[in-house]
C-alpha cells in the first residue's frame, strides 16, 4: 500500500512539473489536458485523478509555487536585518525567482476563468495570502521609522508593482547584471520612502 501512495505523489508531482514548463512556454489556453499527459507520462485517468479539472490543477501549482517562493524567502530573510537590507536582498531574490512567463500565464488565466469564478477566487486568495506577507516586511520598515508612509498595503503593492514592470526590461541582462539592476532601483525606490 505504501507503494502505491509514494507512486501517486511522484505521478501527481511529474503531473505539475509537467504543467509548470508548459504552461510557462505555451501559456495558460494553449495548453491542453492531453499535452500534460503526454509531458508528465501519465493517463487522462491519471490526471484527472490528482486534479479535477485545468483550472484545479493550475491553481494548485499557483499556491505550491508562491507557497515555496515565500517559505524560501523566509529562509534568506533574517529578522535581525533591518527592513531596508531586506528590500535589498528581496530584489536580489526577486530576481533569482523571476518567472516571468508562468507569470503572465497566470494573467491569462486569472482573465480566462474570470476574478468571479470559483477558480478565480481561489487563485486571487493565493496572491493575497502572498501580499499579506510582503506587507509585513513593509510594516516592519514603518514601524522601525525607515521607510515613511501610512498604508503598508498600498506601499507593498507599489513596491511589488514596481518590481513586476522592472521585469520586463532585463530579458536580455544575465543574472548578475539584472542584480544590480534592480539594486539600483531598489536604492532609487528607497531614496523617496525612506525617513
């Protein structure tokens, strides 16, 4: 029995995996249930096993990806640092991270299924499960008296906005030039919210 357990999460991983690459170069519509399964090496049966349906098995790699991108976060991240050094080593993070294709398949998909569907909701409560936690490190930095401001959510969502558009300009920089990059954004982004 304990077999046959071990071989569903390794199928149902490969299942994901599969989807992550697909989804990241073919985008979210023009990737099919059958082209999953053929990439993952598994039956329809299979498939439909793990995931109900391809908004399902979307939305589950949407919370398994920013739910490991935030606990790794947690990792780099240390409470001692101040909320400033943070930004700082966010943006290099942000950077090691960017996956800027699954990104935009993630627009798609959120325009596709619409906001209002029950898909819909599921994955926008991802991303605010997200927000939420980037606003802590924003509250930090007010709370300190490092950064000025009065509404740490509308500072992390400009933060993260501006990190988002940053992204489109370094396609063609390599890793260490796209770091410092963004630390000269990060420096010019702080020089109008620091105290």
């Amino acid at each position: 029995m304990k077999k046959s357990k071990d071989d569903a999460e390794l199928t149902k991983q490969a299942i994901v995996d599969a989807a992550k690459e697909l989804f990241a170069a073919k985008g979210y519509a023009a990737t099919s249930m059958a082209d999953i399964c053929s990439a993952a090496g598994c039956s329809r049966g299979g498939l439909y096993h793990h995931f109900e349906s391809k908004e399902d098995l979307f939305v589950y790699l949407a919370d398994q990806s920013f739910t490991v991108s935030w606990e790794n976060w947690g990792k780099v991240a240390e409470n001692s640092m101040t909320a400033t050094e943070q930004l700082y080593m966010y943006a290099d993070y942000f950077v090691d991270t960017l996956q800027k294709p699954l990104n935009k398949a993630g627009e798609e998909f959120l325009n596709r299924v619409g906001p209002e569907s029950e898909a819909g909701q599921r994955f926008i409560g991802i991303l605010q499960v997200y927000m939420q936690r980037f606003e802590s490190l924003v509250q930090a930095g007010l709370d300190r008296g490092e950064w000025k401001g009065d509404n740490p959510q509308e500072l992390a969502m400009m933060i993260l906005g501006y990190f988002s558009g940053l992204s489109d300009s370094i396609q063609l920089m390599d890793k260490a030039d796209a770091k410092q990059f963004y630390r000269k954004a990060t420096m010019l982004l702080l020089e109008g919210i620091q105290k």
